[in-house]
C-alpha cells in the first residue's frame, strides 16, 4: 500500500469515500439530515477544490492496486503556527483497523516535520470511536468546542493535540 498526494483527478473519489464512510461513523452520533447536510458542505468537489486552493489544504489517499482504502487532509502552519492541524481522516470501513489510518497519520506527520511543525492538531466528535485511536497513537484532549454550523446543526468536537 502507498500513500499518494490526492490531484483534481482524485477529488469523486475523496467524495465518495466520505460518502461510504459518514454514515457508518456518524450514523449513530449526528441525524441523517446533519449528515447529508455536511456531506454536501465539504465534499461537494468545488468545496474540495476551495479547501486545496484557497485554504491550503493537502489531501492524500491509501491506494493499493488501484483500489482506494481512505484518505486524510492536513494544513500545515496551521493559523500561523507551527503546528498541523489534520482537517480529516477516513477509512473505509472494511479497513479500518488494518493500519490504514496509521500509515496516513504517520505521512501527515513526516509533512509536519519537513516543516518544523511539531505538533499535529485535529477536532473530532466527542462521540466519535475514533477518539480511542488516537489516544492509542499518542493523542491526548486538549479542549472542546461547539461550532455552529448553520441549517441548525452543530458540531460538538473534542481538540486533541500530539507532539511530534
């Protein structure tokens, strides 16, 4: 397997790995309708291509074979910082605990790195299992915070940091 930097040509496939993922992870969390309703925000591809252009976003996707298992987006200097905050991170769920994820983050933070960034960032839902990852990979809860995301919908996320 290969960690490759996603291109314009990739960005239905990003969509369609959040569209597979979202409703296993988030099913049981957030409505249907908050799910549809975030799912069209950020993955709609001119979204994806706003956060890679305009937001400096980088996406990377696991590949073997042709055959896509999931993908991460990170920004590095992050606000001015030196720090990375990881925007997303998705595997499908067949491959969920078969590094996948690992083998992403482990790429992000050898970004980080090469940019003297040594702290990654990232908010997840408070409910969210991943949560347990990423404690498991060195993680540790740093604050919450609630973003109200219109249409009525909020995201109610932990902020958890590591250093590098």
């Amino acid at each position: 397997m290969e960690i490759i930097t996603a291109k314009d040509e990739h960005l239905l496939i990003i969509k369609q790995i959040a569209y597979d993922t979202w409703p296993a992870t988030f099913g049981e969390i957030i409505s249907m309708q908050q799910i549809a309703y975030m799912l069209e925000w950020m993955y709609d591809v001119d979204a994806l291509k706003k956060q890679i252009k305009e937001s400096r976003h980088v996406f990377i996707l696991a590949v073997e074979n042709g055959e896509y298992f999931g993908y991460a987006s990170y920004e590095t200097n992050y606000k001015n910082q030196p720090k990375t905050k990881i925007h997303k991170i998705y595997i499908l769920p067949k491959s969920q605990g078969k590094g996948v994820g690992r083998m992403l983050m482990d790429t992000v933070a050898a970004a980080a790195r090469a940019q003297n960034n040594y702290t990654l960032t990232l908010n997840v839902n408070r409910q969210n299992n991943a949560v347990d990852f990423y404690k498991r990979i060195g993680f540790e809860i740093t604050g919450h915070e609630n973003i109200d995301i219109g249409e009525g919908f909020l995201m109610e996320d932990y902020i958890l940091d590591k250093k590098l």
